[in-house]
C-alpha cells in the first residue's frame, strides 16, 4: 500500500506555473513554515480540552472495545490526513496547489452541490469552535474565579467580554505562520494539562477513601447499544480537524514528505496525552465518570478529589490553549475576509491593509464572543455541528478525493479499504447526528439565552 508513488500520479500533467496568489493566500496562508510548525498547528487544531470526555467514551464501551476503537480512530484518522496530504501534493505536481478546503473540493469533485457542502460545514465547524473556546475560558475563568469568591459579583458574561477582548488583541497577528511560537506553546499546555489530570486521576485512586467504581455496562442492551455509539461519536469527534489543506499551504515549498513529519509529530503528542488520560479517568471513577473528568475530580458537593492548586493548575493550562484553539479556527475566516478586503499589492502592515483587517477581524470575534453570551449550551449545538461536520470532513472525505484524485485500480486494496472506511463512518456519522440531537433535545428544558451557567 504506496501513498508515496502510484502509477497514476506519476503520469500526472507537466508542472505548470502556478497561479498568482490572492490577497488571502499572500498574507494570512503564506507558505513560509517548517514540518514541525505545521505539527504544532495540527496538534492545536486536533488535540484540546475534549480529551477530558475520553473516559466518559470509554464508560459506553467498556475497557477493551473502548481502547480498541480509540486506537482504530487514530489510525484511520492519521492515514484519512495522510491521504490528503497526497492529494495536495498530486494536485500540485499537475500544476493545480490548492491551500483551501473549498479549492481542493472543487477541483476534485466539482462545483456541484459538493463544493456548497464543504464550503458550508467547514465555516460552521470553524466559527462554532471559535465560539465555544470562548464560552469554554469563560467557564474557566469563573471557576478560578468562584473559587477566589464564591460570592463576588461577576457573571458569566464579563468573562466572556475578558477573552473576547483577549483573542481581538491576538487576532492582529497577521498570518497563520505568525501563530507559530503560540501552538508550540499550546503544545506543551496540552501535555501539561494531561499530566496534571492523570495526577489528580491516580492520587484519588490511591487515596484511603478511593470513589467507588464499576466497570459494568448498561443491563438494557438498546442502552447497551446507544450508548455505544454515543461514545463512537465522541471518539471521532475527539480526532477532528477540517482545516488540513490550509495547515499544509503554511509549509515552505517543497512540501512532500514534511507533512508525514508533522503527522507523526501530531500523533506522538495524541499517543502520551489520549490514552493515559482515558485509562486512569475512567479506571478511578468507571460508570459514574463525568463528561468532563476534571469536573468528577472537583465535584460540586464534597471535597475535591486531588489537590487543589494541581486542578487550578490544570484549568490555566485549558484556559491558555483554548485561545490558541481559537486563533487556529479563525484563520479560515480571516483568509475569506482579506481575500475580498486586502490589496495584494500593498504591504501586510500597510495603512490599506491594516485598518480593514483590524476591523473585520474585530467584528468577527465580537460576534463569536456575542453568541457565546446569548446561548451558554452551545456545547450541545457543537456535538451536532460535528457529528455531521468532522465525520463527513475527516473521515469519508480524504478517501473520496483520493479515489477520485488518484485514481487506485477498483480491485486494489486501498481503493477497496477507502470504500469500507468511507461506508463505515457514513453509518456511525448518521447514529452520530441521531444521538447528538437527542441529547439537544434532552437538555432543552436547561437552556436559558444569557444564563450565568455553561450547560455541560
């Protein structure tokens, strides 16, 4: 199974010059990055605070099916992102380099109903999480900040104003490159986090007075069954990321064979940070495992279960990398904006450029920051967007354009593997969206537009 040579690209067009960049490829996706920058943007775009509901998954599944299909969901995450990876690079060698999601899509599989298709989930997955990393450092704001005060006078929405603020400021940094040295830092933040959380899991453990815990699953097995594939949406959820293309157009050219590096670069942060966290969560606190784990460690009645400078300390680890989760997501919108705003002719700091950037880009985080006061449950409304969005994107996809791009015989493996895995995850995005509306629809008696209260 060769993703390197096929016959099929080698016999691809001669190189032809490449178009003239646009105002939103020349300024914010300039390709001026190494492998191991693209590797921090992969790992900030794919590794965050969802890592805490890995236990909560296996709670559906049970230890060995649920180790099983987190194990599954990174190897066919890691070839689906390899797989674009070469289509991009295929494309390329025939003359066409293509940075964006939208562009790879319409050369593939044309400017039909598919191109509307990506086009409209990417900018939903892409402005949602944008709005839910800021209604996430809120909540993480006022945890620190209740336990500062359990009665002082700040709401919710203060908070939400302090971050919005925040990620305006950083949102001038001009370029996806320039958020370099910030998703290394959140790098480290996401190891940081996941040491801490699987301290606190193992000192409660080990403590004299450990919560009690059973492994069992549910007794009904329609239960049994649903919630299954509750946790197998969570799972494949947990391994999005809709913004490849766009990561890989920060690379300096040539870009073959330095995505693979930022690949595994990406994939060796998830290896130490996805597994420890999921085995202890849920072998200290089994069928009664929070969504959030950290939320099981510092229950609402009762002590905390670890220390509580070691759980603050996770929280302003979470606190920090979701800016740079935020950042990331935005780029994609920041590039549709400068590409109709900016003047390619004129410098990134110039008085023409400068001004609408600092304005639209303003605009938009207020607007993120906005929804995020008026609907706290946007959690819910996530688990929805991404059941239909990181599944369709990340999982069915990369293979579609693949066979499509690439062309592999009908009868050779890899086209017959692409086809399994592309039939398979049609069926678990489906179960995915039914579950996750449900539990939308489940929650709704708890919704309140403006609350002072995250639903979880």
């Amino acid at each position: 199974m060769d993703l390197h040579h096929h016959p099929s690209s080698s016999s691809s067009s001669p190189s032809k010059p490449l178009p003239t960049l646009d105002a939103g490829a020349a300024l914010v996706l300039k390709s001026k990055g190494t492998w191991w920058h693209a590797g921090c943007h992969l790992t900030t775009a794919i590794v965050g605070p969802t890592i805490l509901t890995l236990p909560y998954a296996l709670r559906g599944l049970g230890w060995g099916l649920g180790l099983v299909l987190l194990s599954v969901m990174a190897s066919v995450t890691f070839y689906a992102y390899l797989l674009m990876s070469r289509v991009l690079e295929h494309c390329e060698r025939g003359g066409r380099r293509h940075i964006r999601f939208r562009e790879l899509a319409a050369d593939v599989l044309g400017s039909g109903w598919m191109l509307y298709f990506v086009v409209c989930i990417q900018g939903a997955i892409n402005t949602g999480i944008g709005i839910g990393t800021i209604l996430l450092a809120a909540d993480c704001l006022q945890i620190m900040y209740s336990a500062a005060s359990p009665n002082g006078p700040l709401k919710l929405y203060h908070f939400i104003i302090i971050v919005t603020v925040v990620l305006i400021i950083f949102s001038q940094l001009p370029s996806f490159h320039s958020l370099r040295h910030i998703n290394l830092a959140s790098l480290l933040m996401i190891i940081g986090y996941a040491v801490v959380v699987v301290a606190g899991c193992l000192n409660a453990g080990f403590s004299k007075n450990p919560p009690p815990r059973k492994y069992s699953l549910d007794s009904s097995k329609s239960n049994r069954s649903f919630n299954a594939f509750t946790s197998i949406s969570i799972l494949a959820s947990i391994f999005g990321n809709g913004i490849l293309p766009e990561i890989q157009a920060t690379v300096a050219p040539p870009v073959a064979g330095k995505m693979l590096k930022a690949l595994l670069l990406c994939y060796s942060v998830i290896f130490v940070t996805f597994y420890p966290v999921a085995i202890s969560g849920y072998w200290v606190f089994g069928n009664e495992v929070n969504s959030n784990v950290l939320q099981s460690l510092m229950p609402d009645s009762g002590p905390s279960l670890a220390p509580t400078w070691l759980l603050g300390l996770a929280v302003v680890f979470i606190l920090l990398q979701l800016v740079a989760i935020g950042l990331v997501y935005s780029q994609v919108a920041y590039e549709i904006m400068e590409k109709n705003s900016a003047d390619v002719n004129q410098g990134t700091f110039s008085k023409r450029n400068l001004i609408p950037r600092i304005i639209l880009r303003t605009l938009y985080m207020i607007f993120c920051g906005f929804v995020a006061a008026m609907l706290p449950f946007f959690g819910d409304v996530i688990g929805v967007v991404g059941a239909i969005g990181f599944i369709p994107l990340d999982f069915i996809l990369p293979m579609l354009l693949y066979n499509m791009a690439i062309k592999p015989p009908t009868r050779s493996v890899m086209f017959m593997l692409n086809m399994f895995i592309m039939v398979v995850f049609t069926g678990v995005g489906i179960m995915g969206a039914f579950s996750s509306i449900r539990k939308l629809v489940l929650d709704a008696n708890e919704f309140s537009l403006f609350s002072d209260n995250v639903v979880n």
